[in-house]
C-alpha cells in the first residue's frame, strides 16, 4: 500500500491510495476523509505490473503534467502508466452521489467497500505505457517526486535520479550520488530556500544531508534501514519517529542558532585539475557572465559562473558520475538541437571529463540567463554517454577470486577531433582522442543519437605515459581535409598522426557491426621529434594565417619549445599522401622555475606560459626567438592547467582573458 498526492483532490483530506496485490495487478483509489462520517472510496484503474520476482510497487506519484502515473516497483524499475480522472467506478451510494451527507454506518461502509472491490473488473487492466527496467538496481526504487517539471527518483543503490516527460516516455536526464557511504536514500525534501535535502540511512544512521552545504544536517542513531520511519521538519524543530524492537520512539531536534559562518563557500574538497571556459552568458541588466567547467581530485566536475563585476564562483551542477579523480575536460558542440527552454542567447555544448579508473563520461550542457535565480543563470545537465575500459571485468562472476593483470589506467588529457561530418564522413559521429597512463594513444567515437560512446582506434608507439593530446584539422587548397592529432609523452617526446584514415575505416566498421566493434590500430605517427629532455606538462596548436601550424609545448624541466609545421597533402592514399615538415623550432630552456603546466599561442607573434612557480609570462617570438614581454604573479599555488579566451571589446581591441585552476582558481 502507498499513499499519493493527487492534483485536483483536496491534499488535507483526500488522496490516492494504491494498492499492489496478487499476479501483479495494482488497483488506484480515490479516498477522501470525512469528520463523522465514513471513508469515500472510488475505484479508479487497475494496472499490471511487469514480471518479476517481488512484484510490487514500492512508491508513487501523479505527473502535474499530462494524465500520467509514474511508479517504482520492487526490482528497481519505473513503470510510467495512463491514469484519467473521468474513468473509474464510484463506490459511494446513491445519496452521498446526490449530495446527501447523512452519516454512513459501519456496516454500509463495509459494503461500500466490498461493493468497490467486487466491480474492479468492468475497468481494463492496463499495462505500463514505458518502463526503465532495473534503473535503480535489484533492491528497489524508494521514492518518486515531481519538482519543477522533473522527476526525481531514488533507491537503495546509492544515487538518486533527475529525469523528465518526453512524448510519453520517462528520459533519464543525470544521476547524482549524494555523498560517500549514503547507499540507502529514502527520500528527497526540496526546502523553500532551494536546498534539496536527502534522506536515507547510512549504516545505522538516519541521515539528513544537505546538497548545498554538502554535509550532514542531522545524523540520528536508529539501527539503519528496514524499519517504519517519518520525519517532519520546520523552521523550529526536527522531528524523526521510527520503530525499533516493537517500540515507537520519537527524536526532536529545536533548531538552534548556527555559531558557524561560511566566509567564502569552496568550489571542491581537493585541488583543481582541470578547467574549461564554455562561454559567456547575456544577462539583462548585468555585465555578460562566464560559465566554466572545472574538475577535481575530489571525483567531481562543477560547472559555475564567474562574474567579474562580484567576483564570486557560484557553482550551477556538479557531476558527480566519477569514482575516481577527474583530470581532464574537453568541449565540443553538439548534433542534437538544444530545448526549446534554451534559444540562441544560451549556451549549448557537450562535456567530455575524463580521469582516474579509465572512466570517459560525456554530458549536453545548456545554459541561459535567467535573472529569477541567485547565480542569474540556469544550467540544465543531460547525460549521454560513458565508457570504461574495464566494464567487461566488471561484469565478471568471481572477480574477487581473480588477479587483475592490467593495471588501472588514467586519462591525462582529451581533444576533440574536429568537423568529422563531411562528405567522406557524413555521419553524426564525434571522435575523441585519449591520453592514456598506460602508453596509448586511443581514439573514441561518440553516437549522440544512441547515446554510445566507443573505442575505434589505439596505439602503443610512445611506451610510456602519454600526457598530452591535442587534435587539429587541415583543409588543403582543393577542399581535402586532414584530421592531426598531436601527442606528448613523459620522455619529453611529441609525435604528430593522421587519423583520417581510422576515422574513415572506424565508421564504416560502426556503421556494419551497428555500433559495436575491435579497436582499429592507429599504425606509425608521421614524424616525432624529441622537444623535451623529460615529461610534457603542457600543449597547444594554432594555425598561422598562412596556413602553417604552431605547436607550443611547455615541460618539467621549466622549457618551452615551439615548432613551426607545415602540412603537404599528396596525391596518393590518405595516409601516405600526407608528410610533415618542420620549417622552424625555437627553444627556450629555463623559462619558468618549475613546471610549465600551462601554455597557449595568443597570436603567431604571442606566447602566454603559466607555470607552478606562479607566473604567468607573455612572451614575444620573433626571429631571435622568444624574448619575454610581461611577468604577473597569480595566487593559486600547484598550478595544473589553464584556458584562454579573446574578448573584442567597445572600441575593436582584443583582450586575451585567462582562467588558472590548481588549489584554487583564478581570472586574469
């Protein structure tokens, strides 16, 4: 039995009560509560539950939008069913149908009841219009709420889920894991202010944790999950009932002043790894805001809004998908058209984070003003896809009995492989190229469509820990594109590939196996040049107005190293007719004290290097070589990446920004 809230029935006194019982079938009634008098029953609709071996419903609740029920039942499913308020039996008599009020004995009410119940099978026994089956995992679906036209639900597997309606079917939007150890969420409590609480049990403990603050608001000693529970909070008291060994016992918390003041919220529990600029955000009213995506050691990326004018980071989501530390982002627009919520004044792209574990997980971002809300922007997160290199291990019975033989591999860096869509590629596939700590280049395809994401091309060349990729594409003078792809190892060694053919034979091979296939090899990279005597922390390539490539490398050793390419397209195969020569290189050992972790071409003539020792250089390159223009000191100590942007202000001037992120952030 479960009760829920129905629009259109008074709240105080009438609801929907429904009822799971044998070979699946569940029944809806209408109750109402009346002082006095006896209950109001109305037979409503009868479902059928999918097989399985627990078949009941464990949770409800009525979709505001649309005539529509959406349960969770007992094997983790949602079950999305029709539900009409002019259909269904009235169990009530004559008189209380023509407005009579007389008082119902106990013996007619029985037979109301009975009479209700014995009519159930002039109704059609219904079954599900859409299922997600097993969405939270065999030990059940615990909850489901609406909230600001979305669904949420939660279940004993430790995340709780943001979904919405689409054409009579339930989308799964994200998925949020709210803190380590809460594998037992009960229920959401979204607050007036806008917190979003959760509540469940973490080993025998009921929890309330706050998704704002990230911590616990109130940790009660229980005995842990399966028992009867309520809580009722105010903005006096706390009140938690539950039963324990046959006794109820009641918990009450006043609330009581906090001594404790947050002076500056953080943005993550650990240092900063990674940071992405998407774009700029117009806001009536307010100067044009800047989103950006940072991830961190502490297994979460954030996207957040930093306003130049209050200097303040206010995060907009956090993903929370990771299990393990997130080390790099990439962006890349995507195929699909955004919703119809966000026009051409937002922003649209998808999120490619990458990190410990071999784990890629990809996201369609879309942000737009809103200047209802505190950050004056609202951001809506939809997952896509996610790949690790291990899932078939952990698909495997026994593991535990097992040696895992190779080792757990991390992504140092990701690149977008640009403007794959052609008309030798005219397919919605997008293509992202790996850094691999195992020593291999891998090159990833993305179906948006079906929301799968897949390994089609690797390589072991380097042998050694590859940190850095960067992709680029090169257009001949007769339309013929090249797509290039760069890679840094730890022997301070760069190697320059063409991947056009792979990509070509990776979506014929797609296209024929339907998604599914065995990695490609890359084959041998075109040229390698030792830029470094030891690891490359840093890379960039920019393309010259005269169509030749720099590529800007920064290293451990506090070098910098510039190369000057050109690309010469042949007449023969794809890769065969392509060659790459190196027209110039300029090295400059000593530049920085410590580690160059950040680097970027500004213009042919202007080079931007950050580095752990704290300064951010720009330097000038001529035909002497790089001669220093500028030294800024910033304030983020164990600097791990920057990012770059040109502004063209009021009067046609260019301004470079840039943001750098280590254990902290910071705008210049």
């Amino acid at each position: 039995l479960s009760w829920a809230p129905r629009p259109g029935l008074a709240p105080g006194t009438a609801a929907a009560l429904l009822a799971s019982g044998p070979e699946g079938e569940m029944l809806w009634l209408d109750v109402a509560h009346r002082p006095g008098r006896a209950p109001w029953v109305r037979l409503m609709g009868r479902y059928l539950l999918p097989p399985c071996k627990q078949r009941w419903h464990t949770c409800a609740a009525f979709l505001p939008q649309g005539e529509l029920l959406v349960c969770g039942d007992r094997r983790g499913s949602l079950l999305l069913f029709p539900c009409s308020s002019s259909s269904g039996w009235a169990a009530e008599s004559t008189s209380v149908a023509n407005g009579d009020t007389d008082l119902i004995s106990e013996d007619s009410s029985s037979e109301l009841e009975l009479s209700c119940l014995s009519h159930k099978g002039t109704l059609p026994l219904e079954p599900p219009l859409f299922v997600l089956f097993g969405l939270h995992g065999k030990t059940g679906v615990t909850s489901v709420t609406c909230h600001k036209g979305y669904i949420y639900s939660t279940g004993r597997d430790g995340v709780y889920r943001q979904l919405r309606l689409q054409d009579q079917q339930l989308e799964v939007l994200r998925k949020h894991r709210p803190c380590k150890g809460l594998q037992w969420i009960e229920q959401l409590r979204f607050t007036p202010d806008g917190d979003l609480l959760v509540l469940g049990f973490h080993a025998d403990n009921f929890v309330v944790w706050s998704s704002r603050t990230g911590e616990n608001l109130h940790c009660i000693p229980c005995g842990g999950g399966h028992r009867s529970w309520s809580y009722c909070s105010s903005p006096s008291a706390e009140v938690f009932a539950f039963i324990k060994s046959g006794d109820v016992m009641l918990y009450c918390h006043e609330a009581e002043p906090c001594e404790q003041q947050v002076l500056l919220a953080s943005l993550h529990g650990r240092e900063i790894t990674c940071v992405r600029r998407l774009g700029a955000v117009e806001v009536p009213g307010q100067a044009a805001l800047n989103v950006l995506i940072t991830g961190s050691e502490d297994t979460t990326a954030c996207v957040l809004v930093l306003s130049e004018r209050s200097r303040a980071a206010v995060p907009l989501a956090r993903l929370s998908d990771h299990i393990s530390s997130v080390r790099t982002l990439a962006l890349a627009s995507p195929t699909a058209p955004g919703d119809e919520g966000f026009g051409e004044e937002g922003l649209s792209a998808l999120l490619f984070s990458a990190g410990g574990r071999a784990q890629i997980e990809c996201y369609q971002l879309l942000c737009a003003g809103d200047p209802a809300s505190e950050s004056a922007v609202a951001c809506q997160v939809i997952h896509v896809a996610s790949h690790r290199l291990d899932e078939h291990w952990e698909r495997k019975k026994n593991r535990h009995k097992l040696i895992k033989m190779d080792p757990e591999t991390r992504y140092m860096s990701l690149s977008v492989v640009p403007k794959t869509t052609t008309k030798q590629l005219p397919t919605p596939w997008k293509f992202l190229a790996a850094a691999c700590s195992d020593g291999s280049v891998r090159v990833f395809g993305l179906l948006e469509a079906a929301r799968k994401l897949v390994l089609v091309a690797e390589s072991f060349h380097h042998q050694r820990c590859v940190l850095k990729v960067e992709a680029f594409l090169h257009t001949g003078t007769g339309g013929e594109r090249r797509h290039l792809l760069c890679s840094a190892a730890t022997d301070g060694s760069i190697a320059f590939w063409n991947i056009t053919g792979p990509i070509t034979d990776a979506v014929d091979a797609l296209h024929q196996a339907e998604g599914e296939m065995q990695p490609l090899d890359l084959g041998a990279p075109l040229l390698t040049i030792m830029a470094h005597s030891c690891g490359v922390n840093s890379l960039h390539v920019s393309k010259t107005p005269e169509g030749l490539y720099l590529v800007a490398s920064g290293s451990d050793d506090g070098s910098i190293h510039i190369c000057l390419l050109e690309v010469a397209l042949g007449r023969g195969e794809v890769a065969a007719g392509t060659c790459l020569q190196v027209l110039e290189r300029v090295s400059r050992p000593c530049a920085h004290a410590a580690h160059v972790t950040g680097i970027r071409v500004l213009r042919p003539d202007l080079l931007l290097s950050a580095s752990v020792d704290q300064r951010l250089m720009l330097w000038h390159r001529g035909p002497g070589g790089l001669v220093p223009l500028s030294t800024t000191f910033f304030h983020v100590p164990d600097l791990a990446e920057l990012d770059c942007w040109e502004v063209a202000e009021a009067g046609g001037e260019l301004q470079y920004y840039c943001v750098l992120c280590g254990q902290g952030l910071e705008m210049l």
